[in-house]
C-alpha cells in the first residue's frame, strides 16, 4: 500500500475521491480510505509491526510500533474527517481506551498549580482521575452539566472539560456558550463526545479545542473492541498529547483500529437507526406510570431538548430512567429478551443495566440506563414493555 501522511491531519476533501460537501453517509463509508491503487484492497489489512525498516537516519512517517502504524493513520484520517471534515491544521489520534484518551488530554495540558473544570455528573471513572489529579497538585473544580453551571468555576481555570450529553444523566449544556466563556478567561476547552459520536455533534464546529470519545461505544458499535481518540486543533496542544502517547504506551493494536475503522462505514446507518428507536422507547416510557426522571435529548418536553436541538444533529442512543425500587429495576432487568444486562453503550445489540450496582453514579437505586440497539422498533417496544409489566408483579 501507499504511505499515507503520518501527521494525521491530511482528512481535507478529494481524498478517495470524497467530494467537499459530502453527507454523512458517503463521508462515513469512505473516510480515511487510501487513494485507489490497482490490485489492492480498498481498506488495507491490519499492518502487524513492532518496528520496520529504517536504514540510515531516522526520518519517514513510520519508525517503531509504539509511535505510529500505517493502519492507526487511516483510522485517524477516517475520524478526523467526521469530527472536522475539510478543515485544515486538525488531528487525529488513536488510544487503547476512552480512558487512555481522556488521561492523554488531561495529564499533557495540566501541570501542578493549574485549575481544571470537571462536570461533578459525568463518568464515573472520572472521580479516579480527580484524586490523581489532585495528587498530582492541580486544582480540580466541579459543576453540574445542566444550566451551563460550568461557567460559574470557571475563573483562573487552565482547562475546561465538558460532557455533554452527560452519561449516565443526559443533560446538555451549551457548548459553544462554554467554549467561548472558556477561551474569553485563557481557558482550553475539551468536549467528551462519547455518547453523541461526531455524527450527532462536531464539538470543535462548536468552538472546543479537543473532541475526545471512546470508540468502544457507538463509534465501533460492536461491543467487541476498545478504542479511544482526541481530536484537536491547536499544533502544540496536539503534540503534547502525542507526546503523552509515546510515554505512556496507550496504543491501540492494528487489529482493533483495523476493525474500528471498518466499522465506520455503517455508523451512519446504526445512528439514524438507533436514535430513531430510542425516541420511539422514550416515547412509550413516557405513559408509564412507574417509570419517573425519563430523559432522552431528542424528547420534544426533556429539560435538555432545546439546546440539544441547536447544537446536535442526532440524539443518540441512550434514554434513562427510574423505577420505583432497586427490586423493581433488577426484576425489569431480568425480564427482558432482547436486552441485555450488560454495562457499556453504543452497541448494536441493546443493553441496560442499573447504574447503582457500581456506586459511582449519584443516581437512585432504580435509575436504568437503556441502550437502544439496533433491533426491530416494534420488537425492541414490545419487550420493554412486557419486561415493565411482568416486573410489577
């Protein structure tokens, strides 16, 4: 195969034949793939290398396994040019985690003696990274992702991190309202769009300098790979975050980026799919006597819905909600065919869990987190409300 450009910024349009106003499904089948070249594959295989060679000095985009890889370079292309398609001085890179992701921005941009915003109702791993942070002197403050309450910490921050919508909650905040308070105080500011993928919001469009997801979840959509990336604009910014790669060793295997990028092509398929099955469960929670705290952003009544409806372009595929007990919920859980009890989000196959099992989440102990695969609306519909039915007695 060709090389392609090792720099990770080279998404801009005509690449393969991608033309500049592309929708998101042409773009989504055909990001990141090579120019054609006659007998090979449209989508290379998986390039297994730990080093290659590299006589004389060490110049050239492709060195050793822990720095770059031809197929870490085309995923990198393909994501790049769904979370910034056309746009110039952007890039890309991949990690082993959303986890190994969001570390790399936060532990590259801070030093002891900064301030960094964190949303108090996000992640729940992100109560890990506080204490590390914290450990390592840096100030960390919190705020609720709802009502842009962000913005009231916000002084003397160095780094500003937002998830909007939120997981396990799904609020949403005004992301571009933030970026620009953020930026006006010297502030960087870096969106974890996870949940809405950048088929549903393209966070630096919304003025964010990094755009950070797991592409465990719905970017990959098979629940049988883990994967991060950041995206960013900014040369030094992004080359901190490298850097903080190569220390750390948070690489993804080609097999994995091989696979995330295939993938890709059939996101905007699981997306339209999936958000308009998650309405449509959302919808029919809605009459459910039992069922209270229903959220979903593509709700017409949900708290969240009118700024969602200015900055994202698909709701996603996770509505929550709560029943009355922690009995009640484990009996819905179990009642359930088609959905199962399983922790993550994004997949193909619906899952549900009840996010107290872990303890991290400051919901009640009835609070269900749905994910909406891609089955059947009709069946999918039918299911949860048996499952509800059945578990009331």
């Amino acid at each position: 195969m060709s090389d392609p450009a090792a720099d990770g910024t080279d998404s801009g349009p005509g690449r393969a034949g991608l033309p500049a106003g592309a929708g998101d499904g042409t773009r989504a089948v055909r990001a990141g793939l090579p120019e054609p070249v006659k007998h090979e594959p449209t989508l290379p295989g998986p390039v297994f290398a730990a080093h290659f060679h590299l006589p004389g000095d060490p110049t050239g985009p492709y060195t050793y396994g822990r720095d770059e890889n031809p197929t870490w370079t085309l995923l990198e292309r393909a994501i790049g040019d769904l979370e910034a398609p056309g746009q110039d001085g952007v890039e890309t890179l991949v990690f082993a985690s959303g986890m190994a992701a969001i570390s790399s921005v936060l532990f590259s941009q801070l030093r002891a003696g900064d301030a960094v915003v964190l949303p108090d109702d996000g992640y729940q791993a992100l109560s890990l990274v506080r204490a590390q942070l914290e450990a390592y002197g840096i100030e960390v403050r919190t705020a609720p992702t709802g009502r842009d309450a962000q913005l009231e910490v916000l002084d003397g921050a160095r780094l500003l991190w937002i998830e909007s919508p939120s997981n396990p909650g799904l609020d949403v905040c005004d992301i571009r309202r933030l970026a620009e308070a953020a930026h006006a105080r010297g502030a960087l500011v870096a969106v974890d769009n996870t949940l809405a993928t950048p088929l549903g919001q393209r966070p630096l469009d919304l003025g964010a300098d990094f755009s950070v997801a797991s592409g465990t979840k719905q970017l990959s959509g098979h629940g049988d790979i883990l994967l991060g990336y950041v995206t960013g604009r900014g040369r030094e910014a992004m080359a901190a975050v490298r850097r903080w790669r190569k220390i750390v060793g948070a690489i993804p295997g080609p097999m994995e980026s091989w696979l995330a990028h295939r993938s890709i092509a059939t996101l905007h398929l699981r997306v339209d799919r999936q958000a308009a099955s998650a309405l449509a469960v959302a919808e029919a929670l809605s009459g459910r006597p039992e069922v209270t705290g229903l959220r979903y952003p593509g709700l017409p009544g949900d708290p969240s819905h009118p700024v969602a409806s200015r900055q994202m372009r698909r709701y996603g595929c996770v509505v929550s909600f709560t029943l009355p007990t922690r009995a009640r919920a484990e009996r819905f859980l179990g009642a359930l065919r088609l959905v199962d009890d399983a922790t993550s989000f994004g997949g193909v196959r619906s899952t549900a869990e009840r996010r107290g099992r872990w303890g991290g989440d400051a919901v009640p102990e009835g609070f269900i987190r749905l994910s909406v695969g891609a089955e059947d609306p009709a069946d999918l519909m039918a299911d949860v409300l048996r499952a509800l039915d059945e578990s009331a007695r």
